[in-house]
C-alpha cells in the first residue's frame, strides 16, 4: 500500500481534525491549537473556507445530532495547557457554507479536552472531558479532571446543564463512542485507564435497561488515546490504543473470557491522532509521532491468526497531531494535520 499526498492549505500549528455533516454533506473541518483560523473543506475538490477567523486553540468538533448547520467546537486551549478560559463555542451557519460562521460561547469549562455528542433514546447529548481540574504550573497534575454530560438544549443557545457522570480521572486525552456487548457506550481514557460509560436509555443483549453513565473500566493501565475497530474480521471489534499518555507505543488489544489482551504492539515516540478504518477493505490504524522521528504512520493488517501488521510510514517528519478518515470518490485516505510541515495535507490510500 502506498499513499499519494495533496496538500490542502498552509497552517500554522493545525491541530484538530475532524469529519462532520455539514450543509448536507459530509465535510472535514480542522483548526489550530494557537490562534489560527478553523477552516471547513467544501466538496471533492477540497476548498477550504474560513468557519472562524478567532479565537482558536481548538481541541476537537462536535455535531449536533439531526442539524447540518451548526457544530461545537472546543476552543481558548493554548499551548501548552494554558487553558484556564477554555469553553465550548456553538457555531451556527448563517447560510450554507458562507463564510464566517457565528460562533458564541455556551459553555465555560477550565481544561476541557475532549467531547463528543450523541443521541440516545432519553435524548441528545454533548459529553465533555477536562484533562485536569487545574494547574499552579505546567507539569501539575495534581488535580483530576472529569466527564461531564450536557442534555443539548433545544434552541441550542439556552442554558446548558452540566451533569457530572465521571471524576477522578487525570489527563483525559481519549475518547470514542462504541458499542460493547450489544450496547453503545462512551469511551474514556486517561491515566487510570479505560472506562466504558452506558448511554442513557441502553440495554444489554438479554434485554435489561442499562442504568445511564453506569462505568465500567475495561483497561487498568495509562492510556492516551483510543479507537473501536474490527481488525481481524470475526464480527468483534479490538480496542486500538496510544499508550501512556503521549505514549511510546501503539496497541490493540482483544476481548476474551478473561478480559482484554493485548494482541499487538509497536513502538512510537509521543504518539498522537490516533484513527482506525479501513481502506479498500484493508483495517488499518493512523498514528503520528509527535517526537523521534515525527513520522505519520499507517499499520495495515497482514494477518489475523495471529494478528500481523503492517509499519508503512506515510510521510517521513510530519509530526502529525491529528487525523481523520475520509472517503472520496478516488478512493479511501485520511487528512492529517501537519504541524512540521505547516499544513493540512489529503492522503489517498493506493493498493
């Protein structure tokens, strides 16, 4: 397999990168981890256009379930960890995908890190993370962050109610939504481990309604980031892992009778913007390094029994902070956030 670049935009330190549904369509989005603009890239051709020119320090985006023309993103995050005015800020589009959008302020949240949204049968909901309660200097990790759960007002500018749902957790920096025994649950990582939280109206495989937000740690060890894959095509997906926090390794690990284990391992240095798919078929895993070599990485399975993958390196020095999965109609790739390079670069997967 090998990877044909395009690069989209120059950026100065871009950072999150996400795919969203926007204006009918489903659209990357990216920003900056400074004070950099967020751009959306409109179409197959990739254009980008100016969502918001300020404030940046942008940690990652959210839909919100059943519209098109409004997003969340994590904003006031600045290098490094000056994030005491950190918030969530709701973006509305003023008319498709004309530039710039609205954005306001919604919610304060000092360190949030990580969110996502999602719909349930009790209702929608944004499920926010901070990476740590505060700091009196960079290196403090003294204080835990925790997991917050909002129900997502309805004209979305009202107030939004926070529900504290996990505490106790230090240096969140993961989180996906998945499903585990039949149910969908939210995945948290940090340096206690993994947690899977039940949504709200859930039941298990024999019927039984889930209590909502009910945890269960499925991991014990640090964790940084995390992804749900299926890669060894049985019908279960393995839990894909960045380990410790900003870690030195890539793992998946695979359910059994007595637990998780771990089935495969390789090295990183400062591994960052972890994203699991599939191209042409092939289950893959996308990783950076933000330290070392700074290469951008792709493990593609070779074999199941045991699982055997694949190390190509996509593009040599990148130090690539985040990564999103895409499918165009040349086929499947990824975008990625360059900061070594300045850029926000489209690869292609080719076989």
């Amino acid at each position: 397999m090998t990877f044909e670049k395009r690069t989209l935009i120059k950026a100065e330190l871009g950072y999150a990168v996400a795919t969203l549904t926007i204006a009918g369509a489903r659209r990357v989005i990216a920003a900056s981890e400074s004070t950099g603009p967020a751009v959306v890239f409109d179409g197959p051709s990739f254009t980008p256009r100016v969502l918001a020119a300020a404030p940046g320090g942008t940690m990652g985006f959210a839909e919100i379930p059943g519209r098109d023309d409004a997003l969340l993103a994590i904003t006031r995050f600045y290098p490094v960890f000056r994030a005491e005015g950190a918030g969530i800020d709701l973006y509305l589009a003023p008319d498709g995908l004309s530039e710039p959008w609205d954005g306001q302020r919604v919610i304060d949240l000092p360190f949030v890190h990580r969110m996502a949204s999602v719909s349930t049968p009790a209702g929608d909901f944004l499920v926010a993370a901070t990476v740590c309660g505060g700091k009196a200097f960079r290196e403090d990790w003294s204080k835990p962050g925790a997991v917050v759960a909002f129900r997502i007002p309805e004209d979305l500018t009202g107030r939004w109610r926070p529900e504290p749902i996990l505490e106790g957790i230090h240096r969140n920096h993961g989180m996906a939504i998945a499903t585990l025994a039949g149910a969908r649950s939210l995945l948290i990582s940090g340096t206690e481990g993994v947690f899977a939280l039940s949504l709200p109206g859930e039941t298990s495989v024999d019927g039984t309604v889930i209590p909502p937000w009910s945890p269960t740690r499925i991991l014990d060890h640090e964790v940084s980031e995390v992804g749900l894959h299926d890669f060894d095509g049985d019908g279960t997906p393995e839990l894909a892992v960045i380990e410790p926090f900003h870690g030195n390794r890539f793992a998946i690990y695979k359910e059994g009778a007595a637990g998780w284990s771990r089935v495969f391992e390789a090295e990183l240095a400062f591994g960052h913007g972890l994203s699991v798919g599939s191209f042409a078929g092939r289950p893959v895993a996308v990783v950076g390094n933000r330290a070392g070599s700074k290469d951008l990485l792709c493990f593609g399975v070779t074999g199941t029994a045991p699982l055997e993958m694949e190390r190509m390196t996509v593009d040599a020095g990148a130090g690539t902070a985040g990564t999103a999965m895409v499918s165009t109609a040349d086929g499947d790739g990824f975008v990625a956030s360059n900061p070594e390079f300045a850029e926000y670069a489209l690869y292609l997967a080719r076989t």
